[in-house]
C-alpha cells in the first residue's frame, strides 16, 4: 500500500529526509519511530501531499504521491501532529464541513459521519464547540475526519502527543479499532505506543532509515546477555563483590553501583552462559544478602537508544 524510494527532502542546505526506502503492506500498522527532528514529520506531509519530496518517488495505493495527488489524496486520512481544527465550529459542523471537502453530501455524508462517530466514540459531543474540548476529545475529532471518507491508508502524526494516560489509552484503543480495515502509518518518538500498537517498526535518526523489523526483533538486536542482582548494601563489601563475581565462570564484566542502600551489580556474561546459580550460592556462602536476581530483559528502549544517540 505504501512504497518508498530513495525519498529526500531539503530545506535549503538542510536535509530533514534523506533517501529513506520501505514499504508497508495492506493492513499492516507500522510504527514510523524516531527522536524529535529525525524527518518523521517530513515524510509523513510528503505522503499527504503537503510537501513535495526533493528527489525520490512515493506511491500509496499504487499511485504516485506527485503525478497523481488528487488519487493518493483520496485514499488516504492525515492527522497532522498539530491537528489544525476550527474552533469556532462545534463538533457535527466541523464535521459536516470536512466531508463537504471530501465530496459527500446527503445520505452519502449522513452516513459517513455516524461511522466516524460511533468509531470514535464522538456522540456525547457532537453539538460542543471545538473550543470547548479536552485535548482527548479533539484528537478524536481529528481522527473521524480523517476517516470520514473511509480510506485504505491512515497516516497519523503523533496521534497521543500531550495527551493523558487516560486519553493515550483511549487512542490507542481507536486505532486497534481501525486496524482491522486500514493500512496504518504512525509517526511516534513513545516507545510504549509502538510496542502496544505496531506490528512493524521503522527507526529513522537523522533522515534516514537506521533500522526496521517487528518490536520483537529490534528489541531482541539490542540486548546483550546480562544478569542483573540486587543486594543489600551492609551486608557486602564492594571489593569482596566485584572480586567474587569477577571469578564466576562466564562472567566477561561487571558494573557495580551502590543506589538507596543496594548493591547493584550488572554482570555482562558469554553468549549462551547463565551464572544465576552460580550468583546465588555465592551469596548463600558469603552471606550476602541477594534482594533480586534476574536477566535483563531484551527491550526496544535499549536498540532505539543505541541507534539514535544524542
């Protein structure tokens, strides 16, 4: 649904997208991930129509985003990360506004807009000025317009951004919704939203593409075999720690810290070694106090940060 070749975009001796190539497939929801100014937005206006690409071609439902713009225009739903909307108008103004733009009228709009409605659950506000909303309720608002036209291909640009953890989940919750008809493309720097939404994600730093896979796969690049332990401070001396655990078989490196009156020690290990046992009988013989111990956890926290570094 979505293809992408060599994109570029320029801004005078600035290069905010820089020859980026992927793919998304029908039906797939696909996490475009990446810090503040990695050229997510860019891409995303590019695809819409708001920008045109400097070199590089786009296509979205097998129409090019710059010789067809009207057709990709009418396939696609954008919620643009400021969500520009009326606030003038009340909620079913606004509404009726947008699918006038889209060409409904009559029945065709009528019917348009109770979908968008029930989907995003906009019936307690419909006669509200636009104003008058929380932040939750205008997201959703720009949302049904979106999808009022009911198109194949969804491009959302920080659907959650300043948004509560009550309203996070609520939109998050919408767009699981919507999944099962749409092609979904969603622009995000919140790790969490990716993990709980996407089935694919695309890393971009810097304009360009720094790595692509399910969360899974990525969060599983970056982890490194390690076991984390906690023990209590008193009951251990650091020397005795670092020079204990330093002889276990299969131990490479250790980081040792002292926080809130614990040890924690991080011990980086051999490909395939797992000295936990090994860890706990030495506790259980110097009389160290073991509070937690456990591997790390594979997380895509540990890769993004990795990828883009500051």
């Amino acid at each position: 649904m979505i293809v992408i070749k060599e994109l570029s975009k320029n801004f005078g001796n600035f290069t905010a997208v820089d020859a980026v190539s992927f793919t998304v497939s029908d039906g797939e929801v696909v996490g475009f991930l990446g810090p503040n100014g990695a050229g997510k937005s860019s891409t995303l206006r590019i695809l819409a129509g708001y920008l045109s690409p400097s070199s590089g071609t786009a296509e979205l439902a097998g129409y090019d985003v710059v010789e067809n713009s009207i057709e990709v225009r009418r396939r696609i739903g954008y919620l643009p990360e400021n969500n520009p909307l009326y606030d003038d108008m009340d909620v079913a103004e606004y509404l009726e506004w947008s699918g006038n733009a889209r060409g409904l009228f009559g029945p065709s709009l009528t019917k348009s807009i109770r979908r968008a409605v029930e989907s995003c659950t906009l019936g307690d506000v419909l006669p509200k000025p636009i104003g008058l909303l929380s932040k939750g309720y205008r997201q959703r608002t720009g949302l049904a317009a979106a999808i009022l036209h009911d198109p194949d291909i969804l491009l959302l640009d920080e659907p959650t951004s300043g948004l509560d953890p009550n309203q996070t989940v609520e939109v998050r919750s919408l767009i699981d919704t919507l999944r099962a008809e749409k092609t979904v493309l969603l622009s995000t720097h919140i790790l969490s939203e990716v993990e709980a939404s996407c089935d694919r994600v695309i890393i971009l730093n810097h304009g360009k593409v720094a790595a692509e896979g399910t969360p899974a796969e990525l969060a599983a690049r970056g982890a490194r075999p390690c076991v984390r332990v906690l023990f209590r401070a008193d009951s251990a001396k650091e020397e005795d720690l670092r020079q204990g655990l330093e002889m276990l078989e299969g131990v490479t490196a250790i980081e040792l810290s002292v926080q809130n009156g614990q040890w924690h020690a991080s011990l980086e290990t051999e490909e395939g070694a797992d000295p936990r046992e090994a860890v706990f009988r030495l506790a259980s013989e110097k009389g160290w106090a073991l509070l937690e111990l456990g591997r790390e956890a594979a997380s895509l926290e540990s890769v993004f940060r990795e990828l883009t570094p500051r």
